[in-house]
C-alpha cells in the first residue's frame, strides 16, 4: 500500500495496544514495585540523608534511581521484539493485509507503548514529588527530572523497537541495554571529559569521539547538572538537558521510525 497514513487508523492501533498493554498483569507488578521502591525510598531519604548530601538531595537520588531501572525493564517487556514476534508469527501479515498500512501499523504500535512508558513514569514522578512536597519541599526539578527520563525513554523505545526488527529480539535486548546505561544520565558528557582530559588518547579517543559524535544524545537529567566530576587533573562539570541535544535525540528518533517502517514494508512484501 503506497497512500499516506490515516490518523484514525493509527489512533485505532494505538487505543488496541494500551488495552493490550492494559490486560498484562506483569505490567502493573513492575510499575506498582517500582512506585512502592520510588516513594518508599524517598521516605527513607526524609529521615536519613546520605553523608555529604542534602536531604533533598538525597530523596532525589532515591527516588530517581529505581525509575532508571524501571525504564529499561519496560523497554524489554513492550518495545524490544514485539514487532518482530509478530512479523515471525504471522500476526503482522494478518493485520497488514487488511487497509491498514506499513507505516499506520509501527506508529500506531509506537505510540501506544510510549504512551504506556510516559503514563507509567508519570505516576512514580507524581509519588515521588508528593513525598518531597510533604516534607516541606516543591522541588519541579524533580519532576522535569522524570519528563527528560519519559523523553529518553521514548528515544530508546524507537531504538530498540527498530533492532529488534532488524536483528532480533535478544541482540536488540543487549545493545539496548548497554546503550540506555552508557547514554542515559549524560554520559555522552562524561565520555568527551575523560577524552578531553587526555585520560584516553590515540585510536581509542578518536572510536569514542566518533561515537560520541553520532550517539542519540539522549537528555541529560537536570538533578546532576552542576554537579562536578574530576577527571585526571580536569573538573568536569555536567550539563543540565539542552536544545542541542534534545534536537539530535529527536532526529534520532524520527529516523529510527522511518527505518522500522521500511524494514516492516520489505518483511510483508
């Protein structure tokens, strides 16, 4: 099918994957554990603040670092293989058979599980900052903090939906991985310091240039922008989440939807 994409029959695609994604009751296991480990850790934050830290700062730290690891383990249940599962089985023959095209099919897919993947992080965002609001402190960061992680998250989502076309679901699993802990909490940054400290040198720091270079450039979290890293004999200061990144990681993301839709076109052909 060559006409354009129909916004009805993507929203079709997108309501049918939330109730799908609304039916898995391993889903709602991770997101209440994670929601009772972000709030329950915040809580502890209150009332026991890490050494060197404030206690803001440390309900921050709490309260964000299981969401991290929520993240990646949604990715793995609703983003990685699922289009490939169902090219391999058959079910993706059977829906693009019928006036729904290849383009229609991925976006609607897309959209469904990112809605899923941000609706989940809002509600952790929304516990944790109640707690940090009932101890006497607004702090919006956090919240922009779990918006840049939902943002990322979308980034990631369009990845390894893409390689899990592409090469499958358990390579797509490990580069994912590896991927979203190298480049989620700035690291893109923390690579060009240790190369710009002269720590790396030679064929090693012009890899990591390159890959730096072409990285997603996924947001870095505002809760570490300022904080200092020293590396070598250099202090190196990260960044808060910029345009400049926000811009690349959305190329990035466009880019890997158009390439999930081609490689789904030339499977069904």
């Amino acid at each position: 099918m060559n006409r354009p994409p129909h916004l009805r029959t993507i929203l079709t695609i997108v309501r049918f994957t939330l109730v799908e994604n609304a039916g898995r009751r391993h889903l709602w296991w991770m997101i209440g554990v994670a929601f009772t480990l972000a709030t329950g850790l915040a809580l502890v934050g209150t009332f026991f603040p890490l050494p060197g830290f404030t206690t803001l700062q440390t309900v921050e730290l709490f309260a964000s670092t299981p969401a991290s690891y929520f993240v990646l383990v949604v990715l793995v249940v609703l983003g990685l293989g699922l289009m490939r599962a169902e090219i391999d089985s058959g079910v993706a023959a059977l829906i693009l058979s019928r006036p729904v095209t290849a383009a229609e099919y991925v976006l609607g897919r897309y959209l469904g599980n990112a809605v899923a993947v941000a609706a989940s992080l809002a509600v952790l965002g929304g516990g944790a900052f109640l707690v940090v609001l009932a101890g006497g402190d607004a702090d919006w960061k956090l919240l922009y903090h779990f918006l840049v992680l939902s943002w990322n998250a979308c980034v990631f989502l369009a990845l390894v939906g893409a390689l899990g076309v592409l090469i499958g679901t358990v390579a797509a699993i490990a580069v994912g991985a590896l991927s979203f802990y190298a480049l989620g909490s700035g690291g893109t940054y923390l690579i060009s310091g240790i190369v710009d400290a002269g720590a790396i040198t030679g064929a090693a720091a012009v890899v990591l240039r390159l890959f730096v270079a072409l990285a997603p450039h996924v947001l870095a979290s505002p809760l570490s922008a300022g904080q200092e890293t020293v590396i070598g004999d250099a202090v190196f200061v990260f960044p808060g989440p910029t345009l400049a990144d926000f811009v690349w990681s959305a190329t990035w993301l466009v880019g890997a939807l158009l390439f999930t839709i081609v490689l789904v076109e030339r499977r069904e052909l």
